[in-house]
C-alpha cells in the first residue's frame, strides 16, 4: 500500500507573499521588449543617492528623524526609511524622497527628504521645501528655501539669506559666507568662513579649518584645534538670560 502524501501547510504570511512576488514578476519586461520614449521636459530631478550626498544622507539623518508637515506644521517622528509617508495630524501625504538638481529648475519640490543643488544647478523662480537641502549651485532672487533640518552652502552658492529658512546651518569647507542679518538658528556648524551675528539655541560647532567671526549668542560653544573664532562671544548654558519670558 502506498504511503499516504504529506499535506503542506502554508500560512497566511506566505500566500500574501507569493501573490505579492507574482505581480512583481509580471511587471518586469519581456526579455527585447522595447520601451516607449519618455518625455523628459516635465521629469523630476533624479533620486539623491548616499555618494551624492556626504554630510547629509550619510552623517545627519538619525534613524529617527523628526518630520514636519508642510501644509499643517505638525511634527512628528520617524523610524527608518520610507519613500512615502502620511502626516500623523491632517493626513496629508508626505514625499520622502531624495532628490538631486544640475540644471536649471523651475519647479516646486517638496520633501521630507533631501534635495542637492549641484554647482551646475540653478533655481529659477522655484521653491524647494525639504527636510534637508544641499546648495552648491546659484539661485535667482524669486527662489526660496526652507529646510526643517539642516541646510548646507557650499560649491559656488551666494544667496540672500532673507530667502532661506533652516532649523540647522552648515558652511562646508572653503566656503565663506557673510549674512548681513541676525542669524537665528537651532544647531551651526561650520568647516568653512561665517561672518555674522549668530544666536544659536542648540550648538555652535567650529571644526578644524572652520572660522567664525561677527557675535555669537547660545547655550554651547564648541571648538575644535584648527578652528578658528574671532567674535564676541556671549554663552548662557541654561538659556539667554536677556530673552523675554513667554
């Protein structure tokens, strides 16, 4: 007598899975299918890649990121990594990808993620909303930028700070930098040349070949070897004593 066959059993896990791989498959090319032309004219900047970006991408985003809404200013907090999100209060749909810039662009961009403007980029009349922006390249007197994080000027970027906005700032190496007005950030850093009047909440950190002149107002003050300060300098550990009270 023939031994009876084993029944399989396969979970509710694993049924979702195979479906899920089945449509994966299909969706993939025939091997010598040709595809049809796209139009380019209207095509967003490519993705950001970690290379693309190495301060940023690599060094500045934590596992958990903290993450604004746009359109209603809530923030909240993000573990890991995900292209699409939903805001926790109005539930309007958040982009979460990253993004690179190196040409001309006149479009609006906005992201929870990164956006690099390439010195071969150029903002025209476009506003970028980003978690992060990276900006190397120039940008006309009608663009605006708003970071919720960190934003970072280098390459060959000059622009009016009235039409940047930033919870962080960053001066990378070799750049200088002068802001006419007060500069009221959370976090600095600086590995190039600022020439201002600072107020941080947070930390103003000068690394090896970075040079702070002008004022600088916060709560910590740090300074590596190699670094250079040539302000005055007024640090108040439990807050500005100066401020008003809320």
């Amino acid at each position: 007598m023939a031994a009876a066959k084993k029944a399989r059993v396969v979970d509710g896990f694993s049924v979702v899975r195979g479906l899920a791989q089945a449509k994966q498959d299909a969706a993939l090319p025939k091997p010598g299918a040709r595809r049809p032309a796209e139009d380019l004219s209207s095509r967003p900047p490519p993705a950001a890649k970690p290379a693309d970006s190495p301060h940023i991408v690599k060094t500045i985003q934590p596992t958990k990121r903290t993450i604004r809404c746009f359109e209603c200013g809530y923030e909240f907090q993000l573990s890991g990594t995900t292209r699409t999100i939903y805001c926790s209060k109005c539930r309007e749909k958040i982009d979460m990808g990253d993004y690179v810039i190196d040409r001309p662009w006149a479009e609006e961009i906005k992201t929870g993620g990164s956006v690099i403007i390439r010195a071969s980029g150029r903002l025209e009349n476009a506003r970028i909303q980003a978690g992060n922006v990276i900006l190397e390249g120039d940008m006309d007197d009608r663009s605006t930028i708003e970071c919720t994080q960190w934003l970072e000027l280098g390459g060959q970027a000059n622009p009016n700070p009235r039409q940047l906005t930033m919870r962080n700032l960053r001066i990378a190496a070799g750049k200088a930098m002068k802001f006419k007005y007060k500069l009221q950030v959370n976090h600095l850093e600086l590995m190039g040349t600022l020439e201002a009047d600072v107020e941080a909440a947070g930390l103003v950190s000068i690394r090896e070949g970075g040079h702070l002149k002008g004022t600088v107002r916060g709560a910590h003050l740090q300074v590596e070897e190699g670094g250079g300060l040539s302000a005055r300098v007024f640090i108040w550990p439990q807050g500005n004593p100066l401020a008003p009270e809320a």
